[in-house]
C-alpha cells in the first residue's frame, strides 16, 4: 500500500450478520470506544515507521 487506506471508506465498515454486538457497535456509541488505546492506533495508521511487524 503506497498511501495508507483510507479508513472512512465504507467498505471497511461492514458488520457480518450474527456478529457480537457487544464488540461491534455503532460509532455514536462514544461510551464503548477505547479511548486509552486511541495513540497506539493513530501512530499504527499515521506514522511512517515500519518493521517487521508492520
């Protein structure tokens, strides 16, 4: 990927029939969020680091 993936594209909001609630929710649902792992998953989208693990 040259560019990253645009993570608001719609094809990466899918929700498999059957899927745990609890786990997949609406993203109105503020309250369910993970905010405490918010940085660790900005700087996996947005930094430019790479290794062997990503």
């Amino acid at each position: 990927v040259v560019n990253g993936i645009d993570v608001f594209d719609p094809k990466f909001n899918i929700v498999s029939p059957g899927c745990d609630m609890s786990i997949y929710f609406p993203y109105s649902d503020k309250l369910k969020r993970l905010t405490t792992l918010h940085g660790a998953i900005r700087k996996l989208l947005y930094s430019s680091e790479q290794n062997d693990e990503y």
